[in-house]
C-alpha cells in the first residue's frame, strides 16, 4: 500500500489505520462506561480497559525488543531492560489496581503517556522508521486519555 504522503516520514496507510482502530476498543469501552446501568458494569468495563491498556502497553515493549534485535550489533542490557519494562510494568499494576480500586490505573496511563521518550532512543539511532514517532505519539496519548477517563468515570 502507499503511504499517506510521499516522503520516508510518511505514514504508511495500514499502519495508521490499524493503528487507530487500536484506540476503537477503550474507545467504545468508555462509551459503554457512560451507558453502564450500574455499578457493577461500570467496574468490568473500566476492567477492560485498563486490562487493553496493559496488553497494549506489553506489545509496545515487544516492538522495543524487536528495535533492540534490529540493531547491527548484539542488543544490549539497557535496551533489553527498556523492552521488557512494559510487561512488567503492567503486570505490577494489576495488583494496584486490585488493592486501590481504578485510580492505581493512573501510573499505567502516565507510563503509556510517557513511553515515547523510549521511542524516541530508538528512533534516534536509526532502529525505528522516520515515520514512526508521528504515530506513536497520538496513539500514546489517545490511549493514556482514555485510560484516564475510565478511571475518572468509576471514581
């Protein structure tokens, strides 16, 4: 497929499509949040999507490790510990989230929001395309928004 516009910093369209159909899920997820009749739905869909959240923030780690490994050179510690935090990371929030109900959300919404600083190391030393950053930075911040505004709407 071509990309959106001409250029090496152009965003190839089935990235940026599928990129943001990846915001549909928490998208409709809050809707049905608004819509919940009680307040037991209302809890399983913030559920949903904070669990989203987590997977999706697990698979930015495994394109990080794939960033690593694209490198010439073997992959070093740092960048390997950079690309399994996000698994971590969201592993750890579940627990918080269990014990302090959906505002321990927030950390995973601020690492989300914060994550494409790590991007950016990447991008720098030539690992990720030109284009990469101008979907990553969006996308984080749609998903850390909607996230937020799960935690927000079960408060």
């Amino acid at each position: 497929m071509r990309p959106m516009s001409a250029g090496p910093a152009a965003i190839p369209r089935p990235a940026l499509v599928l990129g943001f159909a990846g915001l549909l899920p928490p998208l409709a997820g809050i809707w049905a949040l608004v819509m919940a009749g009680d307040p037991f739905q209302a809890v399983s869909m913030f559920t949903a999507i904070f669990a989203y959240s987590a997977l999706i923030f697990s698979f930015i780690g495994g394109i990080w490790w794939g960033f690593s490994a694209a490198d010439g050179r073997r992959p070093g510690w740092a960048d390997l510990m950079l690309a399994v935090f996000p698994a971590i990371a969201s592993f750890m929030t579940l627990p918080v989230v269990g014990q302090v109900g959906p505002p321990g959300a927030v950390l995973l919404a601020v690492l989300i929001l914060v994550s494409p600083i790590v991007d950016l190391r990447f991008r720098r030393r030539g690992l990720a395309p030109a284009w990469w950053m101008r979907l990553r930075l969006p996308l984080s911040i749609g998903l850390s928004t909607l996230l937020g505004a799960a935690v927000w709407l079960v408060r």
